[in-house]
C-alpha cells in the first residue's frame, strides 16, 4: 500500500468537482472549527467557577470588534454545519434516496440533475429556515459593533 | 474551416526521479477530435516517447482515465472543443501510484474489486458450477442493479473521491457500488458476507457522500446512491428490520425428455494453442468456488 | 474497528440542530445595549443556572456536542492514519482530550447547580 500519487490532505478540497464536494469541503473546515471553538468556550465559561469578578473581567476581555466577528463566524459556520448536516443524515442513511434506475444516455447530464435536485431542495428549505435565525444574529452583531 | 490549436500541457511523471515534469505540445484540433485523439497525434507527430493508456477508444475499456484540467475525465469520450479552453492540462489520475508519464497503477484499485467478491454467491455451490436449470430474475429485479453493473473500472471515481486521498485501505466508491450490485441481485445468496464486508471505516462509514464519484463517472453509475443504499440496509439490519428478501427459486425442472439445454453443448474441444491447457486450469481455479 | 460508530453523529447531530438554536438564540435574545450581552451577565447566567432545567439541559448539551465531536474528530483522523495500531491510539488519546475537556466543562453545571 502505497500514498504515492494521493493528494493527501489537499485531495480532500480538491478536485472541486460538483456541488456537494464543496459542500463537503466546507462541512470538514467549519467541524474542525467548531470544535477547536467548542474547547475554548468550554475553557471560557469555566470562568464561572472562579467566581464574580473573573466571569466579569473575560467579559470585558472578549467585548471587542475582533471577538464579535469572531462570533458571527462561529455562529455562521454552526448555521451552515448543522444545515448540511440535515441534509447528510437524511441523504447518508439513505433516507431520501431516490430509486435506481436504468441510466439514460446522456448519463452524466441526468444522474447530475436527480442529485442536484435533491441537494437543491433540501439546501434551500433548510436554508430559508435558518438565514432568517443568522439575520436576526448579524442585525444584533452590527449593532453591538455600532457601539 | 479554420484550423483551431490546443496546447497540451501534459504533466508526465518519471519514474527515475520519482518526480513530475511538464511538456507543452501545441494540436492542430478538428471538430469531433477526442482528447486521446490528441495524445495519439503528439505521439504520433511531435514525441514518441509519450506514455499512455487507452485501448477501444469508444468508452468501453475504461483504460484511458485522466485528469483533464483538474477533474478525472475518460479522454476518449471527451472532446476537446466541447472543454471551451486553448490550453488543457493533463495528468495521471489522482489519488493512484503513477507509473510512467499519464499512465497510474491500478494495483489497490483491483485489488479492492476483488475484495469484495465480485461474483455470484450461492449456497449450492455444485448447482452453480454444474447447472441443471436458470435462475430466475424478472425485470424489476434487474432494475435494481443494471445501474451499478454499468461499471467499466476505470477508475475515475477512485480518483474522484476525497476519502481515497489519503485513506489507502478505503474500499472506494467502485468496489462499493459492486459490492451493492451483487448484494441486491436477486440471484445472490451472500448478503450477509456482503454486508460485513461493507460495514467498517473503510467500508461505507468511510464515505461522507461528497458524490465527486457520481459526478466523473462516465457510465451513470451513481456510486454514492449504491453507498447510501447500502448504508440504509447495514441501519435496517442493525435495526433488526428486514433487509434484502430472499433469493428466488431456482426455474422449474423440465420434463425428463427435455434434456436441459446446458448439458447439450457436449464436451469443449481440443486446445490448438501451446500452454492454453494450463492457463484454462488455472482460469477454472479461479473462477470455480469449489476451489476458492 | 466498527465504523457503527458513525451512526452516533448522525443522531446526536439531529439532536444538537435543536440544542443549538436554543443556545444560539440565548445569546441573541435578551440583548441590552452596552457592552457584552446582558444575558451574560453573571446575575442573569446565575438566575438560569440555578434553575434544574437549565442544568440539564446544558448537561444533555455538552454530552451531545462532546460525543457529536469525538467521533467527527476521529472520523476525519481515521481517514489519514490508516495503520491498526494508530487507529487505536487515535481512539484512546482522543478519548482521554475529550474525557478531561467535559469533566473541565462540567465544572460551572455543577458549581452552579448547588445554587
Ligand atoms: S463507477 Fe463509474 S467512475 Fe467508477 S470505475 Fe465504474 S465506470 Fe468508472
């Protein structure tokens, strides 16, 4: 067995063929993100057990411009990983897959429509939900930073 | 009509340095003109000591995978006005040892086609090596796996795949989308071995549906539909729900006088060719399960 | 190795696409100008930490989110160290990480829980 050849960890954002390989890429980027967030917010409201006057002084640390886009990032990418993460669990275990057929000539035009149909559908539905909760965040998050 | 050149950028590895080095040939290109076209005008034309792979020229074979511009292509079944570019870059299929130039080592790739058994599995192993009557399979049955059985190997969507990248034991999306292919015949009885095979890291838990597989194929296979089905059944049986039914009955026997029609071809004749004795023994040990 | 284990992230990821609205539109709601969110506080954390509810949702949270990582992180390290030895490494060093990183993050649910 040999890695020679193989793209290693480049191959896994490239070749960006269609649009569920971007939406992969961007699934593995924004989980890798989310946990190392996940450990510093663990470590942050671990504050709270050194009592008052340290959870006020983070407080006070982490209220900057930096730390609020920071945020809106992490909110983005915890929108979009769970919105993609619907459509895998429902796509992944087969939930919403469509039944094999025959392919018809020609068969890349069709295999291509039927998927990004299904990747369409579910992405907007789930979107339109969501986009309004991110809205809501990055109306608040503007506001925080007008001040 | 206006004569229309393509550069061909062709990344070629060289196996005495181990590295990869870049030659530029300008084409005269025709309309209809393939890829390989191309590739056999350069080697014919401009240099011969171009390496690559391809054999029926029609889609067939699947022997002339590589990546064009990025994105693992069949040359043959490519034309090179329909890619809209004045420059093409052509390398070796990613994700594959390279050999020599634009041809890649398919060693792992069949390797992984034979581990998932390939073939028809049946309880009545002397039925299935001395038959006395069909199985039987209606239309609807065949729906089920024509899609997957439309495979030819060539290895794009190994080269496709993101998981295969830096995952060599993983079975990829080929060898997976086969391995559905005869679970879900209605002639196969190994399901269950099948499944087992299919159920670990580098079987369908190995997959994270980025579909660049369903994508490249040249053939509508849809691998990452046959990984998902397959999935949905590994959830089922875990589930303890019923998974595939049964394989049916074999056809009803015919009447004594009606010799079956299997026993009428008589015995093979003589081999004329030196040797053909022995590779026909060794071609019988290989395909008979008795032996396996 | 059994790649079953895959089947968790798709549950607890159905489970934390509701958990985390909720704690995604805590932050949101309850926004008083001036500085950092008042639900932030630490009367108004204190006030929602005292409440049994709240502590368990934050436990049920921090297990999924705990489980729903792990086995993601492990997912996307098994994909490059292949050998069965490391695979077994990988598995028990992440698990010691994740293991310390949720008694750490237990640490304010159960300071708090007291009162
Ligand atoms: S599934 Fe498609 S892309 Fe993959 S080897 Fe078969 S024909 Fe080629």
């Amino acid at each position: 067995m040999s890695r020679k050849g193989r793209k290693g960890i480049l191959g896994w954002i490239i070749p960006i063929t269609n649009m569920e390989r971007l939406l992969y890429s961007l699934h593995r980027i924004t989980g890798i993100g989310l946990t190392l967030y996940l450990f510093i917010h663990i470590y942050e409201t671990s504050m709270r057990a050194l009592g008052r006057e340290t959870w006020i002084s983070t407080s006070e640390f982490l209220d900057n411009p930096v730390f609020h886009i920071g945020l809106l990032l992490v909110v983005l990418a915890a929108i979009f990983h769970g919105a993609n993460g619907i459509r895998l669990i429902l796509q992944e275990l087969g939930l919403i897959a469509p039944k094999p057929t025959q392919p018809v000539y020609p068969y890349r035009k069709y295999h291509r429509e039927r998927r990004v149909y299904i990747v369409t559908i579910t992405m907007l539905i789930l979107g339109i939900g969501v986009a309004i909760f991110a809205l809501r965040d990055f109306l608040i998050l503007l506001e925080v930073l007008g001040k | 009509m206006e004569e229309r050149k393509v550069i061909f950028r062709l990344r070629r590895y060289d196996p005495e340095t181990g590295g990869y080095r870049e030659d530029r040939y300008e084409i005269p290109v025709y309309r209809g003109m393939t890829v390989l076209d191309g590739l056999i005008w350069i080697k014919e034309n401009l240099d011969r000591t171009v390496s690559y792979r391809a054999s029926c020229r029609m889609g067939l074979c699947g022997s002339c995978g590589m990546t064009v511009n990025g994105r693992p292509t069949l040359t043959c079944e490519t034309q090179i006005l329909s890619l809209e570019r004045d420059e093409l870059t052509i390398e070796p299929l990613y994700n594959m040892e390279p050999v020599r130039d634009l041809v890649a080592d398919f060693h792992q790739f069949f390797k992984n086609q034979r581990a998932i058994k390939p073939y028809l599995i049946r309880r009545d192993i002397e039925e299935q090596v001395e038959p006395t009557r069909e199985y039987l399979q209606d239309p609807e049955e065949w729906n089920l796996y024509i899609q997957f059985a439309m495979c030819i190997t060539c290895g794009l969507c190994y080269s496709a795949c993101p998981t295969t990248a830096t995952n060599e034991k993983y079975l990829g999306p080929q060898a997976l989308a086969n391995l559905f292919r005869f679970y879900i015949d209605s002639r196969d009885e190994g399901w269950e071995e099948r499944l087992a095979i299919a159920d670990s890291e580098d079987g369908v838990w190995g997959c994270h549906l980025a579909t660049g597989c369903s994508e490249v194929c040249p053939k509508g296979v849809d691998p990452a539909l046959a990984i998902q089905l397959l999935r949905r059944e590994i959830l089922r049986k875990s589930l303890g729900k019923k998974t595939r039914r049964e394989a049916r009955p074999l056809a009803p026997l015919l009447p004594p006088e009606e010799e079956s029609p299997y026993r009428a071809f008589g015995e093979a004749p003589e081999f004329t060719v030196e040797g053909a004795e022995e590779a026909a023994e060794k071609f019988n040990i290989l395909h008979d399960p008795r032996k396996r | 190795m059994n790649g079953r284990i895959r089947l968790g992230i798709y549950f607890s990821g159905a489970l934390l696409a509701v958990l985390v609205l909720i704690h995604l539109s805590l932050f949101s709601y309850w926004f008083v100008e001036g500085g950092y969110y008042t639900n932030m506080s630490w009367e108004a954390v204190s006030e929602r930490m005292n409440s049994l509810l709240w502590d368990a949702f934050y436990l049920v949270f921090l297990t999924t989110v705990m489980a729903h990582s792990y086995i993601g992180i492990r997912n996307i390290l098994f994909e490059y160290i292949t050998s069965d030895g490391g695979r077994r490494l990988v598995t028990y060093a992440l698990a010691l990480i994740w293991i310390s990183a949720y008694i750490y993050g237990l640490i304010p649910i159960i300071a708090s829980a007291g009162g």
